[in-house]
C-alpha cells in the first residue's frame, strides 16, 4: 500500500495535519508521501495562492470574511463553481503524477486537491481512492462538490454536512487527525523555561502571527505570579518586537517544534481559533481562550467549541483579562473545561484513520459513485 498525502500552503493547519497523518502512518509501516497540491500542478500558483491568502487577512481579516460569505452564498446556489471549475483544470497533471508514482489512496486536507480528485473520477476510467479531511468545525464552502470515498469530520456536526448537500454514508466523525506521537510524547519544560512557582500563560497566533496581541500586552504583564510564551509563527516582525520589550515574564518564539510541549506545561492557552490548533490543544486538555478568530470559519470553531464549553470566547482585552483571572482563581471551571475537551475530542483521531484505510481500503474494490 502506497498513500499519497496533499495539502495547499494557505494556512498552517491543513499542512500540519497532512504532517500528523504521514507520522502516523509511518509509525504503522504504511509508505506514504506529503506534497503541496501546487507543487505538482502548477508551481507559479503556490506562491500566488498564499499571497492572496495573506492579503485577504489584512484589516482584521474583513476582506476574507467577505470572500467566505460570498463563497456561503454561492454554494446555496448548486451551480458548479468557478472554484470546482480552475481545479478541474489541474486533473491530467494530477492523474499522471497518481498513477506514475503507484500511489494507492490520496488522503486530502485541504479543498483544492479535493475537487481535481473528484473531477478526475468523474472523468477518468481509473479511479482513484481519497479520502478527505475537514480540518475545522464546520464543512467549508464548496465542500459539497467534492466526492470523496470518506469524508473525516468532527462528531455533533453531521446534520451540518448533510444539509450541506455531502453524502452522509461518506461521513466518518472521529474528528481532526492528531498523531498519537503529539499527545504521548508532550513534557513538561516549566524548569527549562526557568518557570518555578509562576504559571505560564501561552499565547498561540497561528502559524503566520494573527491578532493584535501588542494592544493587550501591556495589562497581560500586570497580571501577578505569571509568565507568558506568546508563538508568533511566521511572523518575524512581531517576533522581533516582543524581543526588544526584554522583558523577563516574557518567553517569545517564532516557528516552533515543540508546540505540544508548551501547551502541555502551560496552565491557560489563548489562541487563535483554527480548527488545527483548537484541536491540539484538546487532545492535550488546557483551560482555552478564544481570541482573534479570522472572520469566518474560525467563527464557527469558536462557536462550536464555547456550544460544548470546551473554551471561552473573548472578543475584547477586557475580556480577556477577566477570564484569565477567573480561570486562575476558579479550579473547578478550569477543570470542567477541560473534562469536555476530552469528552468531544478524540484522542484517537489518527489511529482511527489508520484504522479506516487497513479495513476500508485492502483491496481497493471500493465502488465510487459520482
């Protein structure tokens, strides 16, 4: 069995699960590769998909937030979209890189590459077994024209896909892969970090530094007994300039290796609600806040998560500040928070897909129906 793994480089959290996935499946023996979409059909988009990414996020993220509400709105309509339609264009290079390379099975975290395999079994007499990943907590739009033989998504959300227009016998509900080796071998690193009688609040902005977090800074840093990790991601002028603040509560990281370490020695986590880091933060199990959602489907992350009371919302500083206090003098709320990350969010997210594909796909004699 040979399984190839696609993401797209807009937004780290479909690339960090594709990379979840590949150490779980060579944790089981199973060869695998990871390789962005664009890298094999066409490399000059790669870089311009990503700066129309970035861009989008400027201004708070409004201009995305009006892209997502459009793409909303157009997938209401059940026209084909020109969103199916530029990468229905990629099928032959895609197809030829598939069966050139004897790949088996395509597991798929992101929509693009979603769509050219669907368009490529719709098309093609050979088809190609893939399996699709929802990496938030609501099916994106345009999801709906994907016809993948599995679609793995969160449980409680069903009725969501469904009336989205997917196939519920192509719903799996074990959730956001998450590799084993990422909860088992997190540690503590306090005493590293010179952390004694302190507790670490982490701060996590997403894999390029979203958020406003200057603005807050300040009232965080009057709050006694703490220090704070804030991870800045790609973002290297914001990395720069929590430096120069030389501040001794203040431990600042760009791209980091250990997040799950950090969040394992951390007492409150503030993040960024992606659907990816939401995720690694449960399966580990820390009293959350929401902050900074990118207007949209981190919207929906937010709400699922505070619908289950697995994190608090904080639109405001005020806000912040506030809960930070509660959680740290109320134990009992700290703890229920994370009872229902463990209830909602399985731990075992990664063993199940392995699970799936030694059961689902042997001897490849699944029947595609597009």
């Amino acid at each position: 069995m040979k399984i190839l793994i696609l993401s797209c480089s807009t937004g780290g959290g479909h690339n960090t699960c594709a990379k979840y996935i590949k150490e779980e499946l060579t944790l089981n023996n199973i060869e695998n590769n990871f390789e962005d979409f664009y890298d094999i059909v066409n490399t000059s988009a790669k870089e311009l998909s990503s700066k129309l990414y970035l861009s989008s996020l400027s201004g708070d993220g409004k201009i995305f937030k009006n892209v997502y509400k459009l793409g909303e709105l157009y997938s209401k309509t059940g026209i084909k979209s020109p969103v199916y339609l530029v990468n229905k264009l990629h099928t032959k290079k895609l197809y030829n890189y598939i069966i050139s390379n004897s790949y088996d099975l395509v597991i798929i975290t992101h929509l693009f590459p979603s769509l050219t395999l669907t368009a490529i079994n719709k098309y093609y007499e050979k088809k190609i077994p893939f399996i699709t990943i929802a990496t938030d907590y609501e099916p994106c739009p345009f999801l709906e024209e994907t016809k993948p033989n599995y679609l793995i998504m969160q449980k409680h959300l069903e009725d969501r896909f469904i009336n989205k227009g997917i196939e519920k016998q192509r719903l799996i509900t074990t959730g956001i892969p998450i590799s084993t080796n990422f909860i088992n071998s997190a540690k503590n690193i306090k005493k590293e970090l010179n952390i004694t009688n302190e507790k670490l609040i982490l701060i996590m902005l997403g894999s390029m530094g979203f958020g406003n977090i200057k603005e807050i800074l300040s009232d965080l840093l009057e709050i006694p007994n703490i220090k704070i990790a804030i991870i800045c991601g790609t973002n290297k002028t914001l990395y720069t300039e929590l430096n120069e603040l030389n501040n001794e509560n203040l431990i600042v990281y760009g791209y980091t290796n250990n997040i799950n370490d950090l969040i394992y020695s951390s007492d409150i986590v503030l993040s960024k609600p992606g659907g990816l880091s939401s995720t690694e933060i449960a399966t580990i199990g820390k009293p959350l806040l929401h902050i900074f959602p990118i207007p949209g489907i981190e919207t929906y992350n937010t709400n699922f998560f505070a619908n289950h009371n697995m994190s608090i919302t904080c639109n405001t500083k005020d806000e912040i500040i506030a809960n930070i206090n509660k959680l740290l003098n109320d134990n009992t709320l700290a703890e229920e928070m994370v009872k229902n990350q463990h209830k909602y969010i399985n731990q075992n997210s990664a063993k199940n897909l392995i699970n799936l594909i030694k059961k689902e796909f042997k001897w490849f004699n699944i029947q595609i129906n597009i």
